[in-house]
C-alpha cells in the first residue's frame, strides 16, 4: 500500500478532487499554504495499492497543470527600501508536487 501526498494549487483542486472520486479513490483534502508564494494551496492525502498508483499520478498529472502568473516581489529587508521600486515579474505557478510513500500499516475504525 502507498500513501500519495499531492500538493497542488488551490485553482486545480476541484477538477483534482473530482477526477480522483470519478476514479475511485478514497481522497482526503487538506487547506495549506505555500512558503515562496504564500498563496493557497491544497494538499491531498490518497491512500492506495500499489497497482494504482501509476493511475493516480495519472489522473493527477491531467488535471493540475502549470501556467504563468505576474507576482510583485516583496520589498527587501533592511537595506535601502525607499528606492526600490518592485516591478511585477512572471513565474510559472501550477503543477503538482508529488510524494509517494510506503504504507506499514493501515487501519480503519
């Protein structure tokens, strides 16, 4: 058994959640937040068996894709603040983050 935890933004979440159940997987959705961006996130906890894994990161890779988003760096620390004038730069956003760990045990009450 396999434990996947996906990381995903919060844009791809319904689509992901949806694809997941259509595929019958058992799916727990948790609200995270980002360290680089500080925006929302989601992150998914999926138990499975080993041979649908390869299914799951299928249904994961179709429905979370990257895309490009224009973020305004934060002002530096300390420094000269007043003459830093932040222009808006764009970086790639989206996808998925993916690990796929080994289950010892499961138990369900």
């Amino acid at each position: 058994m396999k434990l996947i935890l996906a990381v995903v933004q919060d844009q791809d979440s319904q689509h992901l959640m949806s694809a997941l159940v259509e595929h019958n997987f058992r799916v727990t959705k948790l609200a995270t937040t980002g360290g680089f961006l500080k925006s929302g996130n989601t992150t998914f906890m999926i138990g499975t068996e080993d041979i649908r894994v390869d299914k799951a990161l299928q249904v994961i890779r179709d429905n979370c894709k990257s895309r490009d988003q224009l973020v305004t760096p934060v002002s530096p620390m300390g420094g000269a603040a007043d003459s830093y004038i932040p222009y808006p730069v764009e970086i790639e956003v989206g996808g998925a983050t993916v690990f796929v760990l080994p289950v010892e045990q499961f138990h369900q009450f």
